[in-house]
C-alpha cells in the first residue's frame, strides 16, 4: 500500500514540474511549485509509515515551515513586481540578465521571443558598464536603466 | 478499506493536480491546488501520521492558499498575462516529465518496502525474523508502535529539537524579509510606476 502513494508522488511532482516549466503567470508559477513540495512530502511520509520512523514526519513538518516561508516571501515579490509592471507576468522581470538577450515586450506581444537575428544567435557576455549602445534607454519604458537616464 | 481510500485519494490529488496545470485561471488553480492538498491530507490519515494530515490543511489549504488568493484579488490586472511561456516548448516539456514518471515508476517498482512493514496483528511478516533483531521483536508479540501526536512532539522537541529551533528562526527571518519587501518606499507611493 506505500507503491501507490510514492507513484502519486511521482506523478504530481512531475505535473508540478511541468506547470513551472511551461506557466507564465507568477501565481500559476508558485502553486506548481508549491505542488512539486507536497508531492514531495507526501513521500517522506509514505517513508515514514514504511520505516515506522518519526524522522520522516518530523521532516515533513520542516517542509511545511520551509513552504510558509517560501510562500510569504514569494507572495511579498509578486506583490512588488505588480507594483512595478503591472503585470503579473514573469518575462516581464528580466532585468538581470544579458542585456544583449533582453527585448522588454509589451504585455500583449504575442509573438515573444521574437526571432533571433542572424548576427547574435550565439551566446555573448553581458557588456560592462552603462548599457553602452543605449538599447534599455531607447526600447523599453520601465526597465531600471531608463528610469535611472530619466 | 485501505488501499480503496488510497486510490480513492490519489485519484482525487491527480485530477486536481491535473486541474492546477491546466486551469487558466489562477483562482481556479488555486482551488484545485487546495483540493489536491485535502486528497494528500486525507492520504496522511491513511498513512497513520493524523496531525500531519491537519497541519497540512491548516497550512496550505488554509494560511497559503489564503495568502494566495489575497494578493491576486489584490492584483486586479486589466489584461490577465499570456498563459502559456512563449519560449518554452510545450510537448518537449511533457515528454521530458512523463520520462521522469517513468524513471521514478521503474525506481518504485523496483523498490522493496522494508521487511518491518506488517499488519497491525503482526501476522504477515514476511522478513527473516532471525536475521533482524527489531523483526524478531515484532514476532515476539511486540505491536507496533502507533505514531500518535505524543509521539512525535517527543521526536520533534527531544532529537530533533536543533531543526525544529532553526525552523522556527527561518520562519521568523521570513517574515521579517517578506514585511520589508512588500513594504512601498515613498516614491513608489507617489509615482506608482516608477522605482525609487
């Protein structure tokens, strides 16, 4: 009776992933996240009837405090990120990354990512500095560069 | 009555779960979420672990889910976001997971539970009761010892009582970090879109 419940596991751990691989939404992102960690609590316990072992119980408690946790800051980032884009879609909060890869789209482009142009399909290193060829400045309306600029 | 409520349980999380991915709604998931929370609780009270099952509902199907559907009636978009990642590759994606069901499947399959596992009366051992003292003392007429709340507040505040402490640290670092997070400076105040 504990093989059917670790397959459980298996499956919702794998429908978790595959929610956070493919979602968009923020919300949608951390409610598979949060699946992926019951699925995996539910193993411990299922360990812990096997093993008749409390340390599996009691680590299953140390999830659910690690899971608030994560919820209440996530949760806190969600609402800061509203603030600023008011949007609560993730590709939307890219500031960190290769500014040569980040093309800000509007909310509702549709065709994101747009096609890669011939001259920079490969990977490239972020160039130091001050966005030296004015991309941030002059495409995007909110991204940190310009709004320091302005 | 076990394995029923087992399957039963495990049918209910899946569709749920199946619900969660699929849903466009984010209130919507959240709902299926908090189902497949209650289906896991339930399988928690099949598994003898009962105040697992309760800490559960109350922390995620209560606190989070909550917390949950609070910040998005507090973030009421004008256009709901693109639902599905543009960039990600959809079927690759669920080949790659129903690999990784497959994989773990093949692993559970193949996994053996441990020679201890035996009915409440004890009758059906199946281990070598020679070669395990802890087997022989089952067959000795020892039952099981019953997982009761007593029981694991004593594990939890006597050997595990380091973690327990450095959880409860963590949550209170959490919510000091998740106050100064979502706490709006001054400028964002007044201008709203722009960053201080």
């Amino acid at each position: 009776m504990n093989q059917p419940v670790l397959a459980l596991s298996a499956v919702l751990f794998a429908l978790g992933l595959f929610g956070l691989t493919t979602r968009r939404n923020v919300i949608l992102l951390f409610l598979s996240m949060e699946l992926m960690l019951v699925s995996v609590s539910l193993n411990f316990a299922a360990f812990a009837f096997a093993h008749q072992d409390l340390g599996g119980q009691v680590f299953v408690l140390m999830i659910l405090t690690v899971a608030a946790c994560e919820a209440a800051l996530a949760l806190a980032l969600v609402v800061q990120l509203y603030r600023m884009r008011h949007s609560l879609d993730v590709q939307l909060w890219q500031s960190l990354g290769d500014p040569e890869s980040i093309r800000p789209a509007p909310i509702e482009d549709s065709t994101w990512p747009r096609e890669p142009s011939k001259e920079n399909d490969g990977p490239s290193l972020a160039p130091a500095g001050r966005d030296p060829a004015g991309y941030l400045a002059s495409e995007s309306i909110d991204s940190p560069a310009a709004a320091h600029r302005g | 009555m076990q394995s029923i409520l087992t399957i039963l349980f495990a049918t209910i999380a899946i569709v749920a779960a199946c619900g969660l991915v699929t849903f466009r709604h984010p209130i919507h998931a959240a709902l299926s979420f908090a189902m497949a929370v209650f289906a896991t609780a339930g399988l928690y009270v099949v598994l003898d672990s009962p105040y697992l099952a309760a800490a559960t509902v109350l922390v995620y199907a209560g606190a989070t889910i909550i917390v949950f559907l609070f910040v998005l009636m507090f973030s009421q978009q004008i256009r709901p976001a693109p639902f599905e990642s543009k960039g990600a590759n959809r079927l690759k994606i669920g080949v790659i997971c129903g690999a990784l069901v497959g994989l773990l499947l093949a692993g559970i399959d193949s996994w053996q539970p441990p020679a201890r596992i035996v009915s409440a009366t004890g009758s059906d051992i199946t281990g070598d009761a020679s070669t395990d003292p802890r087997l022989s003392q089952l067959v000795e007429g020892q039952t099981r010892p019953k997982s009761t709340v007593a029981s694991l507040g004593r594990s939890m505040y006597t050997r595990y009582l380091w973690a327990m402490e450095l959880a409860g640290t963590l949550l209170l670092i959490a919510c000091i970090g998740a106050l100064c997070i979502a706490q709006p400076t001054e400028a964002e105040e007044g201008m709203g879109e722009n960053r201080s």
